[in-house]
C-alpha cells in the first residue's frame, strides 16, 4: 500500500484542508477557499522572484471536463486574498455544482506535485485513491455526480512561477483513478474511533458507547453536519443544517470595517486571529495604530453558541433512534473556535433542564481530512483485498 497515492480533501467553506498520502510519506496542506479572476495587465512582477513564496503566487488555468469555460485563469488560496476582486463561497453554497470547487481541489493535489517535483517542468501525478467531504445536506443527491466529475484526467498549469525560466509554466497532469465521498461529521467519527496507520478499532469505548447512540456536530463555515452513530453506524434519520460560522465572521468584518477603518482581505484571515486566541484579536489600519476587535468578536461568537446548542437539541429530539444518547460530540473548525462560548452556553441550557454535555476532542478542526484518509485506505484496500492482511478494510 506504500507505493500507491491517496489524496483526503476537506471541502471546505472557509478553507481546503488535505492530506497526501505520496508513496507511504505523509504531507499535510491547508489553502483558503479563495478565488480571483487573472488580468494579465495587472500583474505585478516582484523586484527578487526569488524571494517569492509560491503559495503566495497560486496563477492557475485548469483544463478538466468539469470545468466549462477552461480559457480563464485564476489566483487561488492565499494569492486570492490579495486580490480586490477575490470571490468567496456564498451561503449555503452547492459544492458539487461549483467550478471553484473543482479549480480549487485540482489546483491543491497539482501544488503537491510541484512543491515535491520542483526540478520537472511537465508532470504527471496519479491519485490511486481520491477521498473527499460534502456536507450532509448534499451528500446523498450530490455524491455520485461528483465521483464522476473528479474521476479522470485533468490538467492544471501553474503560470508565473517563481524559479522557472519563461514562459515560467508548469503543466501539471492529474490522473485520477478513483474516488470516494464521505459525508461531513461521519469522517470525524472515523477519525476518533481508527488508527490512522493500522486502521484498526483505536477507541473501543467510543464504539461500545455508539450501542446507545452518539451525536455529533460539526460546525463550519455555512452548514453544521449532524451526525447519529447507533451500533458503530450512522443513523439515517439524521439530518445536516444550513448554519455556521461564515455569516457572524461577515457580521464582525462588516462591524471592524465600519467602526476601525480595517478591511479583512477575507474570511479566512479573521479566521487565521481566531484560531490564534485572544491574544490576536486586534488589527493595525494605520502604521503604529492596534485596535482591539475582541468586543466585535465575543459577542458574535456567543450567539453562534447558543444557536448551535439550539440546533443539538432539535435534532436530538427529532430522532428516535438517537434518542438517550451517551455522547454528544462537538467538532470541526468553527466549534473549536468557539469551545470556550460553546461551554459557557451549555451551562445556561443545563440550568433550563435540557444538558447537553459536550465532550471537545484534541483537533477538532483535523477531524474530518483525517477522516477521509482512512476512508481513501480502506476503499483502496476493499477492491484489493490480497493488500488487506493486517488491516481493518471492512467499512462497518
């Protein structure tokens, strides 16, 4: 299994979060869901190219048969932050309709082949096993079509490349063979219950505590993706919420810009000084100038919280099959963000008679890309069953 490639991508609203699987060597990467039109008149070259930061200079041109218009060129991820015309994902987006999100995930897996390859100037990059997320409120009418737009090949060329002579191009072929969709908040529960390596049963008592039903929440940036484990499987009456974090950042860009005179390049730069702690929670709109935003911040925060435990409790009441359930999970991005108004607002539904007692595993955000790579494992091991010795390749 060492000398095949699996690539798990998060599809994320706010960020793209990966894991490569390259020949048994381990990568991890993250790139902001960001997108901006190229102009070639606009293009400022660096005065030392070779103090340039490549993520920093993601210029794309994607040609792949999910993409229609296969002429434009892109910035993408921290490139696009930079950019006055950068386009952000827009509420309750549909992940699998979206160009972006085809641009974004070629784009990712193409950047690992050319930071690991920097010396070719055409490559070619096979995925043996392509693993990736949607949310729960799209994943059983959007899973297939999206199997079968990534399965193929497509092609990414990188423009403007720093260190490479002109027409400074790398094109980039990326074949993939086969792929697997997994719904958000199942992949967390996979992650807390597998061995990464072995993928074997790592926490027993998480399964046996599934007997009586678990629920988990997994807030990010436009939906919370609730899932009920009963008997080690999701339950099927459960369902996701178009609710998450990206409407109280836009409300907290939107106070910052008009109260300090700061504007946030993108969502995922407020939420870089979020992950950070409070510790970061200023801007700077003048040389020499620091505001505290902290009192934009915290209250925002606090109604996500409350809202998020209102959602619990709904679809914990909706469901008789998970009904008394032993744990209730709080995961991803936004909630690990959020865990000390999460907590703070649990006591108040405790005092109101309905607890909801939340345990907070150690990388909350991680979860689901972790995830997603058992599952690009186990799928690959399932349709090769003579590699499967010493290794859990059921899906149960």
């Amino acid at each position: 299994m060492n000398s095949n490639n699996f690539l798990a991508v998060d599809v994320g609203n706010s960020w793209y979060k990966a894991l490569v699987s390259d020949q048994g060597e381990m990568f991890d990467y993250q790139m902001p869901n960001a997108i901006a039109l190229f102009d070639e008149e606009f293009y400022e070259k660096p005065y030392d190219e070779e103090d340039m930061d490549l993520e920093e200079n993601l210029i794309v041109e994607i040609k792949s048969p999910s993409i229609q218009d296969r002429r434009e060129i892109f910035y993408i991820g921290k490139s696009a932050m930079q950019q006055k015309n950068v386009s952000l994902t827009s509420f309750n987006n549909q992940k699998v309709d979206e160009e972006r999100t085809y641009l974004l995930l070629f784009a990712t897996a193409a950047y690992h082949a050319l930071l690991t390859n920097p010396a070719e100037e055409d490559l070619h990059f096979t995925i043996d096993q392509l693993a990736v997320s949607l949310p729960t409120t799209q994943y059983k009418e959007k899973k297939d079509l999206f199997k079968q737009r990534l399965i193929g090949n497509h092609t990414v060329i990188f423009h403007k490349v720093p260190g490479v002579r002109e027409p400074k191009e790398v094109a980039i072929k990326i074949q993939i063979e086969d792929v697997i969709v997994g719904a958000e908040g199942a992949l967390a529960y996979l992650a807390l219950t597998r061995d990464q390596e072995t993928l074997m049963i790592s926490d027993d008592s998480l399964v046996k505590d599934s007997s009586k039903g678990i629920l988990i929440g997994d807030l990010g940036g436009d939906s919370v993706d609730f899932v009920g484990i009963k008997k080690n499987k999701p339950v099927a009456s459960i369902e996701g919420e178009p609710f998450g974090i990206n409407q109280y950042l836009d409300h907290i860009i939107q106070k910052v810009s008009k109260n300090e005179m700061y504007s946030f390049n993108s969502r995922s730069e407020l939420e870089e000084k979020l992950v950070a702690g409070q510790s970061e929670w200023y801007v700077e709109p003048f040389a020499g100038v620091r505001k505290d935003i902290s009192k934009y911040i915290n209250p925002q925060l606090r109604l996500m919280a409350i809202k998020y435990l209102e959602h619990f409790d709904r679809v914990r009441s909706r469901s008789n099959e998970i009904k008394g359930a032993s744990r209730y999970i709080a995961v991803g991005g936004a909630a690990e963000i959020a865990e000390k108004q999460i907590k703070e607002a649990a006591v108040k539904w405790n005092e109101r008679g309905r607890p909801i007692d939340l345990l907070f595993p150690e990388n909350m955000s991680k979860l689901n890309v972790q995830g997603l790579m058992i599952l690009a494992k186990m799928q690959w091991i399932s349709k090769n069953k003579e590699y499967a010795d010493g290794y859990a390749y059921t899906k149960s």
